[in-house]
C-alpha cells in the first residue's frame, strides 16, 4: 500500500481538521493549518503501520494555468535542482485541454529557464519533479518516505509471541506484526519482578510502535517453581532441551485457551538459542555443577552456596543483621535476585562485583 500524506498548511482552500480520505489505489491524509505542527508526529506514526510501503509528502494548491504550476513548483524545487539533472513528472486525473506530457515538457522548460539546474535528463536524472493534477487540483511532491511494508496488521491471523525481553524474540515479535499478525507477548518470569517489568517495557514499545491500532494480550507465566523442581530433577546436560519443551507445552495450552493457532520464537535453526538457560551463580547463586568447577573465593568474607531456585526461601532464614551480597558469573541474576528481594523489604543484600584484589561491594 503507498499512502499519499497531503500538507494544506500553506493554502487556506482547505478547512476543517485532519481528514482522511480513501481512493481506489491510495490513501490521502489532509492536515489543516491548525495541525500543521503534527506533521512530523504523524509521519514518524505512518513509517512505523505495518501494510504502508511508502507515502509522500505534498503541497495541495487550486490548479491553475500553466505558469502557475511552474511558479509553485519552482518554491518546492529550486534550491534543490541547483546543479543537478532532473525530469518532471506528471500523473494527471480527470479532463483538461492537455495531456500528461504537455504539463512535463512546460513545467520542465520553466524550471530549466528559472533555477540554476544543470539540465533535463529523460532517463538517469538526479532528481524527479513530480507533481499530480487530480480534477481541479495541483499537487507538488515535497518527500517521498518509506513505510515498513509488509501487510495491514488484523489482515492475517493471531499468534502468540514467546517474549525474553533479548534481542531475538524481540525482532521475531516485530516481524510477526510487520506480517499482518496480531501479536501476543508470552513471558516465562523466572527472575521476580525486576526482569518482567523489563520485558513488559520490550512489549509495550512494540506495541505501541508497530500495533497500537488492535489489543495485544501480555500474559506472565510464574516459572521459577517448574525450574527449581527441573535442577533437582533433570541432568544439567538436558536442562535447555527440557526447559523449552517445557514451555512450548504451557504456551500450547495458553494458545488453545486463545484460540491462537501458531506460536512464535526468536530461536534460528543451528544457532544457539537466547533461551537456552544460562547456567547460573558473600552469597554464591551459581548451580551446583558450576560453583564446584569454579568455587568463589573472597578474602575477608564467608561464602555461602545457596542455588538461585532455592534463595527465596533459604534468605528468610538467614539472620537479619547480617549484609549479604550475591554473586553469579555474569552479575545479571544476582542483580535480578537482589531487586526482587529488595521489593520483599529486605535492606542487607547487594550484589558482588568482583574485582582483583577487592573486597564485595554493593551494586
């Protein structure tokens, strides 16, 4: 679909609010001197609707003779044809004394006569005058701009869209919407609050970016009991396998319920999946396997190993008056871990970045 936007700021022949305006091959957008000053917000709103491909900016004036329409499109064009080859181009609609090519070979020859251009070139200009004569009105391009394509977003049908919040699934999401699909977010909370919010931020700017136009469900799945019973249970070696089978499997059930028929994933065949889970890690919240094959060492401190999956409920136990610090490989799950407990009302934990020959430091 290519959406013509038409800017009547200029010319007082066009009253009235922003209105819209449906034709066979295109839509026109007409904006008033009074909201003018939207322009630019509703051109960043057109590049981002899925099923746009492009739409123009244009000046709209009452069509008059010929050396009106060369005057008019001389204040669009002139600076920008200076020095450089052109042609004019001319889509015309409805009946007038002259055709299509007379309004090109005039507009062409006044603008050669009354700008610095370098000259006419037919087949390989520089830049393209074009303007359109639509009944009794004149229409002179100002900026053709792209869309994201693709197709109008409720055209196809529903999925649900399996959210981390890492880049991956995040650009599946926005592919799914670009699509025509109406997009669902699905999210499998195994870190507290802090990562879900960070997630529910991920879904709302695209959301509100790409999909605004129809609602979108955000469903939370609690996960942290299903992985605690998994380390217990399941060998280390076919934890990632499981864990996402694991999930396929609710979110199958989460689609029924919705009546969504397919489920989108950010995962690429032979890639290493953003899912895969991470194995994890003053107070050390690594697995088991892990703090064995890389024990935490810190001078001047005690260093307890207590599993991620177990922590909320061991730290209830551990005495108050005491300020603990947590401690994983990459610093992202003791953080998570820190805030969520912090949001139980929790004042002695931290978080441990170690450094060389340093002492644990709160984050």
């Amino acid at each position: 679909m290519h959406l013509g936007l038409i800017d009547t700021a200029s010319d007082p022949h066009y009253p009235g609010a922003i209105s819209v305006e449906s034709n066979w091959d295109f839509i026109q957008l007409e904006l008033n001197e009074i909201h003018a000053g939207k322009q630019s917000a509703i051109e960043e709103v057109l590049s981002n609707i899925p099923g746009i491909g492009s739409f123009n900016r244009m000046l709209a004036y009452p069509l008059s003779d010929f050396d009106n329409i060369v005057a008019l499109t001389k204040a669009v064009y002139a600076e920008r044809l200076r020095g450089k080859t052109f042609v004019v181009r001319c889509r015309r609609i409805g009946t007038h004394a002259y055709s299509s090519p007379d309004v090109e070979r005039c507009v062409g020859a006044g603008l050669l006569q009354q700008t610095a251009a370098k000259g006419v070139n037919l087949h390989h200009p520089e830049i393209t005058v074009a303007i359109e004569i639509r009944q009794q009105e004149l229409y002179v391009l100002d900026e053709r701009k792209s869309g994201i394509g693709g197709f109008p977003l409720g055209t196809q049908d529903s999925v649900i869209s399996l959210l981390s919040g890492g880049f991956d699934s995040a650009v599946t999401s926005y592919l799914a919407m670009k699509r025509g699909l109406r997009t669902h977010f699905l999210f499998f909370n195994l870190a507290g609050l802090e990562h879900e919010i960070a997630v529910k931020e991920v879904a709302l700017y695209l959301w509100l970016r790409f999909g605004a136009s129809h609602t979108a469900h955000f469903i939370t799945v609690p996960f942290e009991g299903v992985v605690a019973e998994m380390l217990e249970k399941v060998e280390n070696s076919q934890m990632g396998v499981i864990l996402k089978r694991m999930m396929l499997r609710a979110a199958t059930k989460i689609a029924d319920e919705l009546e969504v028929h397919a489920l989108v994933t950010g995962e690429s065949i032979a890639q290493v999946s953003s899912q895969t889970l991470v194995n994890l890690a003053v107070i050390d919240i690594r697995h088991a396997d892990e703090e064995e094959r890389r024990p935490l060492q810190v001078p001047l401190a005690t260093v307890k190993t207590i599993p991620f999956y177990k922590l909320n409920n061991a730290f209830a136990l551990l005495p108050v008056t005491t300020q603990y610090f947590l401690y994983c490989e990459k610093g992202v799950m003791s953080q998570l871990h820190a805030s969520f407990l912090a949001d139980q009302g929790y004042t002695n934990i931290g978080v441990y970045r170690p450094k060389k020959n340093s002492i644990p430091v709160s984050g």
